[in-house]
C-alpha cells in the first residue's frame, strides 16, 4: 500500500514518510492549520523510530509544508502567493549558451553621469562612467537590448567583460567571476519606444518587459547598472503555487 513504509525500497524510511505526509497534505487529509499527528503516534502507526519520524518532518519543515509551534505540535503551514518565486530559465538560456547568443556593441564611449546612474554607482555628480549599448542577437535574430553603466576606472577589467556577455551572465549561470560578486534584479513592466522597437523588429508601442540589474564587485561596490528591455516571448516568468509533488 502507498501509506505504508516499506523496508524493501532503497528510498530510506524517512523519504518514504515524507512523502506520505506530502501526499496527505496534498489531498486535503491534513488541511492548512491543522495539527498533524504527534511524532510518538507515526511511529507506532508506522513502525519507525522517533529519530525517523523527526528526520521526515524535518525535511516538510525544510520544504514550507510544516511549522512547529512550541508547546503545541506540528501544524500544516498555509500556503501563501507572497512563498511563490518565479524564475528566470529564458534568459538564464540566453546568457549561457555564446554559440546561439551573439553581442552586437551599437555604442561604447565614455559620459557623465546623470543623476540616478550617480546615486545608483556612489559616484560625485556628473562622475565620468562608461556607457555601453548593445543588441542581444539569438541565432541572428534580435531579442535583446541593453544598456549599461560602469564605474570609469581604468584598474578594473570590466569593459572588456562587457563586451562580451559581461558579469551579469556569470552570476545568471552561478559561475565564479573575477568581477562581480553580486547583483540585484528588477523585473517592470514596459512599452517599446521607436529605437527599441526598430532594434527588435517590434511595432512601436508593443508590451516588453524592462531587466533593471545592479552588479556589485568583491568590495560591496556598485560598479554597474542599466537594464536589458525584451518582448514577453523573450523573457518568460513562470512560477508554481500551491503543492506539488516532489519528483
């Protein structure tokens, strides 16, 4: 039976538990705030330790499904739209794979910094930066713009990573790079401009989104910011709610 723990499996017995509960939760046996039951009653019901029954809840507790409170039990956690995240695979692809993604710079030269790209960067007002703009082209076919701004300092090997796919695609892609350290996201809702649109083969005025980043190096220092501006085919959002079995 599926509700029954089985020596003979390779998945451990706190696995096999886990997924016992999960699939209880799931169907409404054990509705969100309910207590479930205590971890002496599973194991004699189960045949299983107390050691293996914590080892189950734990995982639960670990995965957001369940939340001890002290002097009271173990209760099933609601679940809430605010726990959802969604994730960035469509553009993860895009930085990951340079054979099928190609960068053409439209413009590199250096500027002054208006006020927002100061305050963003720690900058003094009107601080010389770096502006780059370039067009993101995936197996020839435009899908991208972008436009940056870095720190002007000639000790730092960023533009030259820019030029390229730059630190923001390390940090998409979880690899080390000896640039950036960190970076914030931003996703906002935008409409394509006439540039823009003539870029992306797009109509004037057609739905994109806007990819605002800030990238920080070793130091806790923004050296860069802009923003990517793509149409929704592009840069998909998905997300999950509510429960969903482990594979």
């Amino acid at each position: 039976m599926r509700d029954r723990i089985s020596k003979e499996r390779f998945e451990p017995a706190y696995a096999q538990l886990a997924a016992i509960l999960r699939r209880r939760i799931a169907e409404g046996a054990y509705p969100p705030g309910e207590k479930i039951p205590s971890e002496s009653a599973m194991s004699k019901e189960y045949g299983l330790s107390l050691m293996t029954v914590r080892q189950a809840i734990g995982v639960l507790m670990e995965q957001g499904l369940l939340e001890r409170i002290q002097g009271s039990g173990t209760f099933v956690k609601p679940l809430k739209l605010t726990e959802s995240r969604f994730d960035l695979d469509s553009l993860r692809e895009i930085f990951h794979d340079p054979e099928r993604t190609q960068v053409k710079v439209l413009q590199i030269n250096l500027t002054r910094a208006d006020a927002k790209t100061a305050e963003i960067l720690q900058l003094p007002p009107h601080a010389r930066v770096i502006l780059i703009r370039r067009l993101l082209l995936r197996d020839g076919q435009p899908v991208m713009f972008h436009e940056g701004h870095i720190r002007c300092d000639p000790k730092r090997p960023v533009v030259e990573a820019e030029l390229s796919l730059g630190p923001l695609s390390d940090l998409f892609n979880g690899q080390g790079t000896g640039t950036a350290k960190k970076g914030e996201l931003t996703v906002l809702p935008a409409t394509l401009g006439e540039e823009d649109a003539a870029l992306l083969n797009q109509p004037v005025g057609s739905p994109a989104f806007r990819l605002e980043y800030i990238v920080y190096d070793f130091d806790d220092v923004p050296f860069g910011w802009g923003w990517f501006t793509a149409p929704p085919e592009v840069m998909r959002l998905k997300t999950r709610l509510g429960l969903w079995e482990e594979p």
